[in-house]
C-alpha cells in the first residue's frame, strides 16, 4: 500500500472495516484527502468487501462526494433564481470555457481552478455574484469574472 493510503487505511479499520459504515468510511477519507482518489475507492472496497461498482455508485450518487482533486481556487457561481434571472449562466458558461472543462470535469487541467454552482449566498441585490475562495464578487459579467481568473492566473505563473 502506498504511504498516501495509509490514513485512509486507519480511517477504515477504526470503523472496524463495517459495510455499514461505508457512507461514514467515505465522509472521514473525503475530509482528509479533499477528493475520493480510484486508489482509495478500491481499497474501500476491498477491505469492506464490497464490489468497486457499489463504492462508485455511492460515491457518484451524493453530489457532496468528489472523485477529482480540486483546484487550487474555488470558483463558485451562484444559481440561485435572482442570480440566474440576471444571468449567471452565461457567466458560468463563460468560465467553464475558459477554463477547458468537458463532461463531468470541474477542475481545469493545470490544477488552479474548480468551478462549482452554488444555492443563493443571500447577497440577492449583487446579484450575479459569483465567490473566488469564497471573497464574494458582485454583479458578475462574464467579462469581469474572466477578468478575475486572468488576474489569479498571472499572479500564480508570477509566483513560480
Ligand atoms: S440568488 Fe444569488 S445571491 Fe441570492
């Protein structure tokens, strides 16, 4: 087992390696490692002795499980109604090209960007508002909002 694992590993013999537990398994081992990893997903299989196909169904089934590592950044745009009434799609959109993504892909290839939507943040009057590491942006164009990336994008490729 590699040395990443191993917590994992622990996580799940402290639930006594208990199928029952396996929504609870998952939940702890998301916490600690941001994302579910196929490697962390098969060892909970194994050792719970359960089939691979039952923990990915689990873990594709709840929204709040994440089988890729996210971004350095975490983009939001918010879709609740005001927001999207004021077009946050286009915003969306906007972004989600930007940045590559394709199918089911919310972090762009270099690792910097995850792009999520989120409920209403209760700024309703900013409305669009998307969030950048969770600092809210108000009345979002696509414009700014790519404006902002560009500007995250420069100062990391300053930083290396
Ligand atoms: S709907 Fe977007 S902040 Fe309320």
């Amino acid at each position: 087992m590699s040395n990443e694992l191993t917590r994992a590993d622990e996580i799940i013999e402290s639930y006594d390696c208990n199928q029952a537990n396996l929504i609870a398994i998952m939940q702890e081992i998301q916490a600690e490692y941001k994302y579910l990893s196929e490697e962390t997903l098969t060892l909970i299989a194994e050792k719970l002795g359960v089939s691979t196909a039952k923990v990915y169904s689990v873990a594709t089934f709840y929204e709040n499980f994440s089988l890729e590592a996210k971004g350095r950044h975490i983009v939001k745009v918010c879709a609740g109604t005001a927001c999207h009434v004021r077009k946050s799609g286009p915003i969306y959109d906007a972004i989600h090209d930007y940045l590559g993504l394709t199918g089911k892909k919310k972090t762009s290839a270099d690792g910097l960007f995850t792009l999520e939507t989120v409920a209403c943040l209760g700024a309703c009057g900013l409305a669009p508002v998307m969030t950048i590491d969770g600092e809210v942006h108000a009345k979002m164009t696509p414009e700014a909002a790519l404006e902002l990336l560009e500007d995250i994008r420069k100062k990391e490729g300053a930083a290396v």
